[in-house]
C-alpha cells in the first residue's frame, strides 16, 4: 500500500469521525437492530461516508461492514484482499456521550490485517499503521508521532486493558496468570490505542466480538510492535466463514513469556 492511499484511508476515516461528531453534539436517532445492538443516525452516515469513499479510491477491493449486507461465505472466500470496516465502533459509547467512540478501516489481505485505521473523533485523533507501516498517532491534522508497544520493566506490575461496557466473564480467572496485574478500561477499539502508545501491556478478550471491531487495532498494534494471537498462540484470521471471533490476547510482552 503506497502512501498516498495510507493518506486517503486516513483522511476517509477522518471525514467520518466529523460527521460522527456532528451526529454526537446536534442530536442522533437510536434504532435497534435484530441482534438487539443499538444503531444510531451517526452509524449509517459514517457508513454511507466510508463505502462511497472506498468505492471511489478502491473501486475493484471488496468490503465487509457492519452495516451493511455482505457477501456470503462462498463468494467471500475467494477475495484476496478486501476491508474491513466499523463505521463506528462503541455505538453504546458514544450513546452514553463519553467519548469512547471510534471509526474503524482495515485492509485485509490473504486473511491477515496489513493495514487499520482508527479515528477518535472527540479528540480529533488519527491512529493508524500495520506489519510493513510503523503505528503513529496524528491529532488534529498535526505532525504523526510514531507509536510503539512498551514491555513492562522488571519490576513493573503489568497493566492490562479491559472493556467499558462488555466485560468479559472468565477475565479476572484469566488475569490471575498474571500476579499483580492492574486493570484500566476503554470503550471500543481505543483498548488497542492504548497498546499500541504503550499505556497499557495486554489487551486479553474472552467475550465475543467481530471482525469489525478488531481487525484495525490488530494491524495497529502490529505496527507498533505487539503482537496478537488466539489464547492458544494460533494466528488470529480475518473473511473466515462466520465474521464472529474468538477469544484473543493482544500484547507486548516478549514472545517466549512464560504467562502466555
């Protein structure tokens, strides 16, 4: 991917998260889809932002959304790249006005996640970057400052970041691997950012979520160094036949850590 269209990606989710936060201050709809999920005016326009802005910069690359109906497993198989898009992720976030809302664009290819994008629009934040682009962050337009995973010192107790509104059960019987652990928590993919600009040392998730949600801020922690891995180790896919995933960790601990 040349720069010009990590620039365009870029700015695409940008001009979503403004339409977002126009949604976000002059007042918003709120919906409910079948699967009893909230869906807000701010979801479809930053939807109908990013699929016309992806159909004209990358009018022959295919898209997965959340908002949209996708392809069946048996056309969705034969792509070798394509997108994967949350025009916003953290939907009961940002109905709860915290601020801990974010858009969500990934390329993927052969499965695997070589580029995301995450935009936080109340603070006007651009993350962004993959296993060939190292991670920055880019506020309001400013000059990118690059990210990198931290490893904990020695002596440091290991911080770990956990969901806002979805607690996973089973979290804390996981975390015990880890003595002394402390726990902060972010809504949506922010718990990425905070991996990948080194606030926190893993991101464990045991409950569900979708490509959507993860495929963004797995390119962005790679980019910075971490890695993330099913919790048996295996590599951790994307267009699999079901969009659910399993259970994940996202770290930057050394890859022989004897906890993970």
């Amino acid at each position: 991917m040349h720069a010009l269209d990590r620039n365009a990606l870029m700015g695409l989710a940008r001009l979503a998260g403004h339409a977002i936060l126009e949604c976000y201050h002059d007042g918003f709809t709120v919906e409910t889809k079948a699967d009893q999920s909230p869906l807000t005016t701010a979801d479809t326009r930053a939807s109908d932002i990013i699929m016309a802005g992806l159909a004209q910069l990358f009018p022959t690359v295919p898209v997965i959304c959340e908002e949209t109906a996708n392809a069946p497993y048996e056309t969705r198989q034969r792509y070798t790249r394509c997108f994967v898009v949350d025009p916003l992720d953290g939907t009961k976030e940002f109905i709860h006005k915290n601020g801990e809302f974010c858009v969500n664009i990934a390329l993927i290819e052969h499965g695997r996640p070589v580029f995301g994008v995450i935009h936080a629009p109340v603070a006007d934040c651009v993350y962004a970057g993959g296993p060939d682009f190292p991670s920055i962050r880019q506020t309001a337009g400013g000059p990118p400052e690059p990210l990198r995973a931290r490893r904990p010192a020695p002596d440091e107790p290991l911080i770990a970041v956990a969901s806002r509104s979805h607690p996973s059960p089973g979290l804390a019987a996981y975390l015990a691997r880890f003595p002394g652990v402390r726990s902060i928590s972010r809504g949506s993919a922010l718990k990425f950012c905070a991996l990948a600009e080194g606030a926190c040392h893993l991101y464990p998730r045991l409950g569900p979520t979708s490509e959507w949600d993860t495929a963004a801020g797995h390119a962005l922690v790679l980019g910075a160094g971490g890695a993330m891995t099913a919790l048996d180790g295996s590599p951790f896919v994307y267009n699999k036949p079901n969009l659910l995933n399993g259970p994940f960790i996202a770290h930057s601990l050394p890859p022989d850590d004897p906890r993970l």
